[in-house]
C-alpha cells in the first residue's frame, strides 16, 4: 500500500497556514536586553588610579588585573567583601589595593 501526498511549493503552504506578511501586519517589538555580566561592567577610573600607585608599570597591571579576572570569570571566590555593583575588574583592582594581591617578581637568572 503506497501512500501519495501532494507535494505543495513551500511558499503556498506556508502563506495557507500563516497567512501573508505584510508591512501592515508586521508588529514591531524590542527584545529585552540581557542583564550585564560582572565583567561587563566598566573600571571605576578611581580604582585604577588607585592600583597605578601600587604597580607603576601599566603593563604589568593590565596583566595582573587580566589574570585576575580570568581567575574570577572560572569560579575562584574573591578574596574581599564584594559588591553585587562591583565589576570583576574592580574586584580584581581593589584586592591589588587593600594587598590582597601582591606582585612577586622571579630573580632573572
């Protein structure tokens, strides 16, 4: 027994079940935006300045802070008493400042 269904252009189908989509039956909506995540938020340039007077070489504190960050982006709990406003970055910046963190340079050989 072979079953035989007709085979209908997509478009047809589609416009039979959906009917057709004009500019007038178009209704326009905003999807709502998804809350920041903690390492969205921006530095607070205090603390920056803050940190700068800690580790002079902005180089160095980039890194220091960006490793930091990843640290907090995998779970690691931080090592002060965290705002829910606060940014990993400033978690990162402020745990530099209150010498939570601390620079340990290697003796070159």
């Amino acid at each position: 027994m072979d079953l035989w269904f007709p085979l209908l252009p997509r478009t047809s189908y589609r416009s039979q079940i959906f009917g057709v989509m004009d500019a007038d039956n178009i209704v326009p909506f905003e999807a709502p935006k998804p809350p920041p995540r903690s390492s969205a938020i921006p530095m607070k340039n205090d603390l920056v300045e803050k940190a700068a007077e800690i580790v002079p070489d902005p180089l160095v504190l980039v890194n220091l802070v960006s490793k930091r960050v990843a640290q907090l982006n995998q779970g690691r709990a931080p090592l002060i008493d965290a705002l829910p406003s606060m940014g990993f970055a400033d978690i990162a910046l402020t745990e530099i400042i209150e010498g939570k963190i601390k620079l340990i340079e290697q003796p070159k050989a």
